[in-house]
C-alpha cells in the first residue's frame, strides 16, 4: 500500500512538473513575441526613410540613411539615449540607458516588464560617445531578434555583407565600420571603458583586433578614434559573451 501510495505521489509530481516546463515554455515564448511586436511596431512609427537593401548610402545632406523622431521617443521614455541600426538585418532598436547595468535585461523600452529586454549603453558611458570606449549590450534572442545576429560576424562572408552600421542621436549621427569580431569572458578586457595612457589604447586595439575572427588589418584605427564594443550573451563556454567592435566616425 505504502509503495503504490508512493508511486501514486510520483507521478502527479512529475505531471505537475511537466506542466510548470510547459507553462514557463509557453510564457517565454509569449514575451518573445511581444516583445519583437513591440519593437517592430515601434521602429514603423519613429523610423522614416528606412531602407531595408543590403547596401545603403548616406542620405543626400549626409548622415545616416534613416531618420529617427527622438522627441516622441524621449516623450515615451526618457532613457533613450540613441538609435542602432544595421542594415539588411534585424537591428533596429532604440539605445537605452539606466542608472545600472540590469533593469534593461528585464524591461522593454517603454518600462514593460519582458524578457527580451531592450539594447542598452553601459551605465558607465557618457551618452554622447565621448568615452573612448562605448559598451552596448543585448540579449541573444532564440528568435533572431535584438543581438542573435551578432555571432555572425564570426564569419568572413557576413562581415562582407554589413560591415557597417549606424548609431543615430539627437544632435548626431555616427557611422560603426566594423573591425573585430569574437568570444569572449564575461570579465574580459574587452570591456575597458578607460585607458590611463595613449600606449595603453594602442596595446589594446592591438590585443582586440588580434582576437578578431575577421582580417581588417587594412582599416586605418588609431588612438585618436573611438570605438564601440557591442556584447551579447554566447554558448561556447560558461559564461561566454560574443563582442562586435566598430570605429566611430560622426558624419552628422
């Protein structure tokens, strides 16, 4: 009796765990698919003169190839502090910032609770650029979506394809080439924002674009440029991270 009260016991504990997966599967799934909505909807309303080719030029006045209405996006949350765009992929997202490195994982752009987070600048960074280095973070979403597409920079036929990409403001706009591409720790030096000398920058660019899975050894990097580090979560090891490094050039 003891023994099929015991078996008994067993089962509904390994239904009601099968339930509790399902249920967590189907709420993840749920939020993924909001959250892509949210951000596609979001980019048709404060995005103009997007074109959505593999190559794009600069706009006739110069700058980037799209246009971006900041103040709505400031009237829905005042963190905003840029808009990434890459284009032939699906990096479209506007470029938060917070007081930590953390709520955003958790939050959409608008304060939304969700999984899927939003793309944003290390509370560290001044919002205008200014440090030498600028680290931007997304999550790797099963989906394709926010920073899934960086681990293709991995190969040489992708690089090809979008070397570059734009960060747009509201006083500027800045064109990213790519130079370098690779996995990484989640503590690693990739991530310096400050250097204490211009021998240490140098050293370090050297160190970067050593690791870099793609060759640009012909584009021109010196310590007067600054660069910016975009990271996302990687599954090569325990806590891997997979980074994308560009030169930021203002053109507007």
């Amino acid at each position: 009796m003891k023994k099929k009260i015991f078996l008994s016991i067993t089962s509904v504990l390994c239904v009601l765990a099968c339930v509790l997966s399902i249920s967590q599967v189907i709420r993840v799934t749920h939020e993924y698919r909001q959250g892509e909505k949210e951000y596609e909807n979001l980019a048709n309303i404060m995005v103009s003169n997007l074109d959505t080719s593999l190559y794009v030029s600069k706009k006739e006045n110069g700058g980037a190839p799209i246009d971006v209405n900041f103040e709505a996006l400031k009237a829905m949350n005042a963190n905003v502090v840029g808009w990434l765009y890459c284009p032939g992929t699906q990096i479209n997202y506007p470029v938060v910032q917070s007081t930590d490195n953390s709520y955003y994982l958790t939050h959409l752009y608008d304060n939304q609770s969700n999984s899927s987070g939003t793309i944003f600048m290390d509370a560290r960074n001044s919002p205008d650029l200014s440090n030498i280095n600028t680290i931007i973070y997304g999550h790797n979403m099963k989906n394709g979506s926010m920073f899934a597409s960086l681990q293709n920079y991995d190969g040489v036929w992708y690089y090809d394809a979008h070397p570059v990409m734009y960060y747009i403001t509201n006083e500027h706009d800045y064109q990213i080439d790519v130079f370098a591409g690779f996995e990484t720790t989640c503590d690693s030096d990739a991530f310096t924002i400050f250097f204490p000398n211009e021998q240490a920058y140098s050293s370090y660019l050297s160190t970067m674009r050593g690791r870099s899975t793609v060759n640009t050894a012909w584009m021109p990097i010196t310590t007067n440029d600054n660069i910016i580090t975009f990271a996302t979560c990687s599954y090569g090891f325990s806590g891997a991270r997979y980074v994308v490094q560009g030169k930021v050039t203002q053109i507007r």
